[in-house]
C-alpha cells in the first residue's frame, strides 16, 4: 500500500465512519482471500461485529480508492509527458481524496479536440487574451490591431479569438465550476418533453410528455423512467437552473473593472456558461443523477431478491407441481423428498378439451401412489382454474394446495443447467419440476435462475449492469451461506455460491460424492480435488454433514473452533453431543472461562447460541394461502371489494400484490398505513399475505389501484 499517494484506511475511515482498526483488519482479511459471508460470520473480533452491509461497503470503498489512484496516475503521467507538472501540481493531485475534483484539476491539461480557444491559440492571439482578463486595458481596439494579420483579418476577430480563450478558462475554473454545481444541487429543475411526432409511439410516458420537478426531490423510480423515455426517443429530457442568476454570479467572481476590457470579459462569461460550462456541468449532473437513480433500484431489488430467497421452505415433502395451462394442458410431476423426478404427464381440465373427470381421476391416483403431502401450482396462465379444480378434488389423504409464483421458470427450462439436470426431458416438464422445487426450498431453485428474470425488480434492464450484477450476486452468496447447505444433496448450482468454492470446487465436491458415497465428515472435503487449506478454512462452516460422528459437522460451529466445544464438555464432565439442542446446559456455560487469543466473546457467544438450536434455518415455514372464491379475472373487479393478497414486489413507491386476476395491483405507498412510513419496505415483506380493498379499476391501462388501510378500517 506504500505506493499509494493516499492512506487506503484513512480514505475509507473517512468515508464510511468506520473505525481505522477494523477497516485495516477487513482489508487484511481481503487480501488474504477472505470472503464477507467469512468475515461476518467468522471474524467478529477483528471486524468489531460488522455485518455483512458495513464490510461490503469497506470492499466498495476500497474498490473506489484503487480507481482513483489509478486515474491519478494515468493524470500525472499525462501531464508530465506535456512538460508542465510542478511539484505543487503534483502534490496536490496525489493529494486529492475525490475523482471529480481530480478532473477539475486535470481538465486545463487535457488534451482536446480543436476548439474555438485551440483555434485562436493557433492564430496566436492568447497574449490578447491574457491582456484582455487583467482588465486594466481601456483600448482595446487598438490592441487588437497588433493582432491583425496572419488568418486574423480584422479586430473583431482578434477580440472574439481572445473572448473564445478567456472562455475555456472560466469553463475550466475550479472555483467557476463549483459556483454552478452548488446552484444545480440547490435549485436544478430536470425538465422532460415529449418529441413532436412521439405522441402515439410514446403514450405509456404520457406523465411525462411536459414534466419538471426539482433535482433533489426527484425519486428514482421516476428519474429512471425519464431517462427510459430519453433512450427510447420519446422525451427529450434537459436540466435547468435560474440562468440570469448563474450569469451574474459568475459575473461577480471574474469581472473586476468596469472598462471595455471588462465589457469583453463579460460578454466571454455568458459565451462560457451557455456554450461550456453549463453543458458540461448538466452533463454531469445527470450522469450522476442517473447514478443516484441506479444505486437506489439496485438497493430495492436486492433487498427484494434477499426476501424472496429466503422465503419460507415447505421442507422434504413429497410434492406434486403443476405447470397450468389451457389448450397445451396442464403438466403435471411428482417428486420426492429430495426433488427428484418420479413421473410425469399432462391433464387437460380445462377447455377447449375440458376433460374434467379424467383429469380428476388422475390426480387423485397419482396422489395417492407417490403418497403426496403437497401440490404447487404455477400462478401464470390457468393457475387461478387449476388452483379451483384441485381445490374441489376428494382425495385420499390431507394435501396442502400452494400457488407458487412462476417468474423465471421459462427461464430456468430453457437454461444449460435444466438441460444438465432433465436431458430427456422437455422445457414443460422442467418448468413444473421447477415450481415444485421452488415450493420445497425457493433458496436451492431460484439460484440456478439469473436475478433478473425473477420478477421482483424495477428498471433492471435501465441500471448499470456491472453493478447490478455485482449487488445480486452478492445477496445470493450472503443467503446462501446465511441458510447453510447440507453438502451430501445441495447439488453444484447450490455449492457454487457456498463461500471459498465457486463452480469448480462446487464439481469437484459433487464428483466426490458421486465416486465415493455421501461424506461423513468435514474433514473428508480435505480430499476434494483443489480443496486447500484456505478454501476449506472459508467453506467448511457453512456446510452441514447430517449423521456425522462429530455431531459440530452439523452446526454452524466452525471447525477451528471445535477444540472450545470440546474443552466445555470435557469441563461439564458431558459428551459434545449432549451439549447440543440442550438448552439448560447451555445456559450454565460462561463464555468469558473460555475466551482466548484464538476464540473471542463474540464468536463465542455465537457458538453457545448455536449449541442451543444447531442447525437453526432463519427461514419461516411456508403457509397455504388462498385468493377470493369468485374472483378470477379484472373483470370480476369492483371498487370497495376487500380481498387477500399476496405481496409480490416493493419498491419504493408502493407495493405490488398479487389478487388472482393475473394482473398485479398496485398499493401506493401513501395506502400502505395510517402512520407515515418512508419505505414500503419498513411496512411489508414479499410474500406476506395481506387484505387488500379495491379502490380503482383502470380496465383499458390494465392498471388496479390498492389500499392495506383502508382495507383494515
């Protein structure tokens, strides 16, 4: 880190808020390979007890702070190359802690294409110009005159070359540029139009055909749908400030006599504003407007992502799936309690074939051979009549009926890792097999699916992609790893994202298994091809071996942290075994007796909780839930209606719910409660199931209106 012209810790210290000693400790851990579920889990000394968020910032921040030294570099090295860097140019850009004032340093220096100022330059008329900014020169005329010759052809044109220079130099102004950035953060309008001509093409923007709200006040969901309309070329979308104002108050700084000179002057100040500087710094402020925008979608979709991945499992049951349909039928599996396929066919109870008796006597049959516990029905095209049929079957035994949300599930069909894992089988299939999966464990089925094709964002396709990517891949490596897996029946698309493997140990631990039989211990991963020493340090506490000897290889209690367990037994005068699930012993454990160099209170204190309930999954159990009898389509709608729903998507304008009309409603988030809320998300969960009253049918936009408190009066 020495080679830095910054402190990394300081930089990030400063940032975040975080203290100095825990962001170098995280940094170290990093380095050396650590991942944040590792770190959060397993590291709590060294972290002061920072969760997952606090360390994925630092890791962002650090990530920051390599860009903007390396951009320093790349300035430096530009700037040195046109012979003109001086020690106190240089000092202060390796000084610099921020990337956009870098710019504003770097920008005098940067090469440019031909400009007015470069072309004036050439016609050497900057001695002009320099003249002209001291503003002590009252004939100008006359001082113009030595200019004309060459391409410069008479004196207006000198004095607009020199207007042209000066110009560039407001626009490269540090202190100028500041000026107009604090007035677009304070006052700036962002403006939308719709393109003359773009009525029709355009009418889902129609909010926005004339539209302007104040910068700062401008939500993200709206400012990306803005820019949506820009990029379709429906809108054109513009900022803008109190312009007299800008003028003048660029006026204020440059202008310091009130000669001609000065007349010249501030005639190249308004030039600069219209033409540079305003452009240049609108630009910006959109770029980071847009940012802003991204960040806050992201946000709101990940934290979507992580509800719905840790969404109640129903657990090993015997479940039926069935993928809904009309004229293709409905396609119907059985699966075990671990997810395999046992059979598979299709029934048509619908019309136009409405084979109603058939299809009954079907599903009851197959119920009772493969001994059902549970069905899941897929909630897209037909599912509201599947879901009424099966309802309405006499079967043999008590099965619980599920509506499982099918986002993705084409997705899933279609994919390499379906084609993996059913080769003979076709995309129908898959997908029923995937709504069953998703009902027994929506945790070890979704993450074979990419984030995005799940349903449960905004703009997703409208945010910065990297970064989206990034932010989801992360919920699915911090839910994975919070849930933990049992190694022997996970599968390589679960293990993937188990902390330290990755896809190629994730193959290599299912070869294993498949060559050698279930493992029985941690200690065998050891023998997994690649699995060195700092993978199985990073993976082996968030992988379960059920029926080890060592009965800690089923609990979340690290491996390093045995010998603890194993000397409070030995202390308790008890087996290790006896200490698990015991909560009276447990509790007459004093973890201060046992804390050393090695294993601290906080880790300690975590393995105590863990002896209590081993093997504890933070995940609620699934509940049935069934929408109203009679209401099947938009058309049965009625304003006042009271119904049950089930929450489908937050963001930060209101809540989506789901009603069975195959058309989401909408819950403003100004009809979420009586009190204020500032987040949906404060207020509601994905999946809760909530009572809803109908407050507007738009049947031609196929919009519903929705209120959570007016339904509760």
């Amino acid at each position: 880190m020495d080679s830095y012209y910054l402190d990394p810790i300081g930089f990030i210290a400063g940032k975040s808020g975080k203290e100095s000693c825990a962001v170098k400790n995280i940094l170290e851990l990093l380095n050396d390979g650590a991942t944040i579920p590792f770190i959060a889990r397993y590291r709590k000394e060294r972290t002061g007890n920072m969760d997952e968020v606090g360390i994925g910032e630092i890791q962002t921040l650090y990530t920051q702070f390599q860009e903007l030294e390396k951009r320093k570099t790349s300035v430096l090295d530009s700037i040195r190359e046109q012979e003109k860097l001086t020690p106190d140019l240089e000092k202060q850009i390796k000084a610099c802690g921020d990337l956009r004032t870098l710019e504003d340093i770097y920008l005098p220096y940067k090469p440019k294409k031909q400009t007015r100022a470069s072309k004036a330059r050439a016609k050497g008329l900057e001695p002009l110009a320099v003249l002209l900014f001291r503003q002590q020169e009252e004939n100008i005329a006359a001082q113009a005159r030595r200019f004309v010759r060459g391409e410069v052809q008479d004196e207006e044109e000198a004095l607009q070359g020199a207007r042209d220079i000066i110009a560039e130099w407001v626009n490269e102004n540090e202190r100028a540029r500041n000026q107009v950035r604090r007035m677009v953060e304070r006052e700036a309008f962002i403006r939308a139009k719709v393109i003359k001509g773009k009525e029709e093409e355009g009418a889902k923007y129609t909010d926005y055909f004339d539209f302007r709200e104040a910068l700062k006040r401008c939500p993200s969901h709206r400012m990306l749908a803005i820019r949506r309309g820009e990029a379709e070329g429906v809108l054109k979308v513009s900022m803008e400030i109190a312009e007299t104002d800008a003028i003048e108050g660029l006026e204020h700084t440059f202008i310091k006599s009130k000669n001609a000179s000065a007349q010249q002057v501030k005639s190249a100040v308004k030039d600069s504003y219209k033409r540079l500087l305003f452009p240049s710094i609108e630009t910006e402020y959109m770029g980071i407007s847009k940012q802003k925008a991204d960040a806050e979608a992201i946000r709101v979709f990940a934290e979507n992502l992580r509800q719905l991945l840790l969404a109640p499992p129903l657990g090993s049951k015997r479940v039926m799936g069935i993928d809904p349909g009309f004229r293709t039928g409905c396609k119907v599996v059985c699966l075990d309690e671990t997810g395999q396929l046992l059979h598979n066919e299709t029934i048509y109870p619908h019309p136009p074939k409405q084979e109603v008796r058939q299809a009954s006597a079907k599903v009851a049959q197959l119920v009772e051979s493969y001994h059902i516990q549970a069905i899941a029905i897929g909630n897209g095209t037909a599912g509201r009549e599947t879901e009424r049929f099966v309802q309405n079957l006499r079967l043999d035994r008590k099965v619980q009926v599920f509506v499982v949300s099918e986002n993705g599930a084409s997705v899933y069909s279609a994919s390499k890792i379906a084609r993996e894992e059913f080769p003979e089988y076709d995309i129908t299939v898959r997908g029923a097999v995937s709504i069953a999966r998703r009902l027994m464990d929506p945790l070890a089925e979704l993450v074979k699916i990419d984030p995005k094709a799940i349903g449960v964002g905004q703009y997703q396709h409208d945010v910065e992609q990297t970064k989206l990517k990034e932010a989801l891949d992360r919920v699915v490596e911090s839910c994975v790893n919070k849930v933990g897996v049992n190694v022997n029946t996970a599968g390589k698309h679960l293990l993937t994202h188990i902390s330290g493997l990755g896809p190629t140990l994730a193959e290599n631990i299912e070869e294993y298994i498949r060559e050698n039989g279930p493992m029985k211990s941690r200690q065998e991963l050891k023998k997994v091809k690649r699995m060195g020493p700092k993978a199985f340090e990073q993976c082996a506490g968030f992988l379960r071996i059920e029926g080890a000897e060592n009965p800690l290889d089923n609990s979340s209690v690290h491996p390093e942290s045995y010998y603890v367990v194993e000397k409070i037994a030995r202390d308790m005068k008890v087996k290790v075994a006896d200490l698990i699930g015991n909560e009276t012993l447990c509790s007459q454990i004093n973890p201060q007796r046992y804390a050393d160099e090695k294993t601290g209170l906080l880790t300690l204190q975590d393995i105590l909780e863990e002896l209590k309930k081993p093997g504890r999954d933070p995940r609620s159990m699934a509940k049935v839930f069934s929408f109203a009898e009679g209401v099947n389509t938009m058309a049965d709608l009625q304003e006042g209606m009271v119904l049950p729903g089930i929450v489908t998507n937050l963001t930060n304008f209101g809540a989506f719910v789901d009603i069975g009309v195959h058309q989401d409603g909408l819950v403003h988030i100004s009809e979420i409660a009586e009190r204020y809320i500032a987040n949906p998300a404060d207020a509601l969960a994905l999946h809760q199931h909530v009572m809803v009253k109908v407050t507007q049918v738009d049947h031609v936009r196929k919009r519903i209106s929705l209120s959570i408190k007016q339904a509760n009066n």
